[in-house]
C-alpha cells in the first residue's frame, strides 16, 4: 500500500519544467564566461559561412572532400545554434527555465548532431584512403553519388538510433528536484533527477557510445592504418609527405574530436567532487570544434586558402603567407 501511495505522489507531483543552473560552482560569476562563448559561436558561424560561400563559388572545389567539409560545416553550425543561444540566455539574461519537451529536443539535437559529425569524419577518412591507396579507382568510386549516399545513410543512421535517447528521458517520473547543475540538457544531467530507475537509460547510452562512436572511430583507425602502411610502400619521400600532407588537417580534428569526447566520459565519473570540469569540457566541446574546423583545414589547404582568397577579395600570394607545415 505504501508503494501504491509513494507511486501515485510521483505521478501527482510531475515537475513542468527544468532549472538549468549554469556552470556548477561558479554560478555567481559565469556570466563573465559569455563573452569568450559568444565571440567563439559568431567565429564558428563566420568560418563555416565562408566555407559554404568559397566552395560554392570556386569551380576548383566542387570534388567529393570539399562537399564532406561542406556538410561538416552544415553539421557544425546546427551543432552550435542547437545550444548557444540558450546557455547566452542563461548568462546573460538568467532565463533558466527550459520545458521538458524543449529539453528532450535539445537532447535528441545534441547526440544527432555529435553522432552525424563523427559519421562525416568516417566519410572523409573513405575518401583518403581511396585517394592514397587506390588512387586510379578515386574518380570512379568517390563521385558525387557517393556522396550523396553515404550521407543521407549517416544522417539516417544518426536520427534513427539517437531516438531512444530522449523518449526514454521522457518515461522518466521527475518528482522532486528540477535543477539541472548544467548549460546542456544532456542525458545523464536530466535523468539523474528522476524519481525511478534510470538504468535503462545509461545502458543505451553506453550502447550509443560503443556503436557510433565506437564503431566510427575504429573505421577511421583502419583506414588511418592501411594509408600508412600504403605511404610507407613509396620509394619518393617527397610522394610520402605529399600523401600524407592531405590528411594532416582531418588527423588534427579527429584527434581534437574524439580526445574531448573520451576525456568528458572519464570526468564524468568524478563529476561528484568536480563537477564544473564535464560541464565546461560539454560545452566546449560543441562549441570550439565549430570554430576549431574550418580554420585548420583553411590553414593546411591550399585550394582553399586560394579560394577563401578570391572570396574575401585579398590579393594575397601564397609565397607572402606564413602556412603552417
């Protein structure tokens, strides 16, 4: 009987809406971070424009990688605006109430939109290996079909999978606590106020990890492989660091990627002693790659860099630009 009655106090007693609380331990002064989370949102959205608009324009650039970086800069910019102008109202405004069906959405939004970027760098891995190991098959293996396949297959694999993820936050009994010491609504963040059992919950986020990301990551490890193990085959040192050269820019932001992605699992088991760490690495995390991407490859490309050039209208010679090697 008294189950019965606790049971039907949490049905009765079914919060309306979260309270996200910021930045835990710092709530007094998080404010102060909005500036640096803003000017890096509007960097993220300038860059990734500049992208679209140059490989647009340039003839030079409508091949098969060029399109990969422009849906990665598509992914990018709807990861940015799916969770910046909500944590900007929170420190600039304390607008700190969030629904529970806009909660659940920008949950779902997260985990497509972090799965749909790491299914873009399995694709531009494909496109590497091909280019390096199978250089004569390239033209026709890696068309614009191609493309178009395989990313309509990611998103679909993406949107598909990442469902579970909210409608089972939804089932849910939220009874008592509200407040979500988070920017984010994330999985773990909103379930650890639930009133029941939340095991089910973890478990398919568990499951998520190890098959996108896991799965991902070890595609691009392969390829990574099998194009190393190609290079180390060529008699021309100079062929090698040319072949290699190409791949410099999506090492550094696979690397970048998944490091943050592993490194937010690992502190959020020490959430309970610092809890401001998964928080401010979350947050960072889909807001710097955003910024961070578009930069490193117009940095290391140089038909892109030339055609940035022509876009922005700077009469600016490669030989006058210190490039990174």
């Amino acid at each position: 009987m008294l189950q019965d009655l606790t049971h039907s106090n949490i049905s009765k007693f079914q919060v309306s809406e979260f309270i996200l609380m910021g930045f835990p331990g710092i709530h007094t002064w998080q404010h102060w971070l909005s500036l640096p989370l803003a000017l890096l949102y509007l960097l993220a959205l300038t860059a990734n424009i500049l992208i679209l608009v140059t490989i647009k324009q340039e003839a030079t650039l409508h091949q098969p990688m060029y399109y990969f970086l422009g849906i990665l800069a598509v992914v990018d910019m709807g990861l940015g605006t799916n969770i910046m102008p909500k944590i900007l109202a929170i420190l600039w405004f304390n607008a700190k109430a969030i629904s529970l069906p806009e909660c659940f959405a920008q949950m779902y939004a997260v985990h497509c939109f972090v799965a749909m970027e790491s299914g873009i760098f399995v694709c531009m891995a494909i496109d590497r290996y091909v280019a390096i190991c199978r250089p004569l098959h390239y033209p026709s293996i890696i068309t614009e079909s191609f493309v178009v396949k395989t990313t309509v297959v990611m998103a679909l694999r993406n949107t598909l999978t990442t469902i579970p993820v909210p409608v089972l936050a939804a089932q849910r009994h939220y009874c008592s606590q509200n407040q979500i010491e988070h920017c984010l609504c994330t999985n773990l963040g909103v379930t650890r106020l639930s009133c029941d059992d939340r095991t089910i919950n973890s478990i398919y986020q568990l499951f998520l990890a190890w098959t996108l990301m896991g799965s991902d990551l070890g595609l691009i490890f392969l390829s990574y492989v099998l194009i190393l193990h190609s290079v180390l085959k060529l008699n021309s040192a100079e062929a090698a660091s040319k072949a290699l050269s190409t791949c410099t820019s999506h090492l550094i932001l696979i690397l970048f990627f998944y490091t943050i992605i592993v490194v937010i699992s690992i502190t959020h088991s020490a959430a309970m002693t610092v809890p401001l760490i998964p928080v401010l690495l979350n947050v960072l995390h889909n807001v710097i790659p955003p910024a961070l991407n578009p930069m490193v490859y117009a940095l290391k490309n140089k038909e892109l860099r030339q055609g940035l050039y022509k876009v922005l209208k700077l009469d600016i010679k490669e030989k006058d630009v210190l490039v990174m090697k």
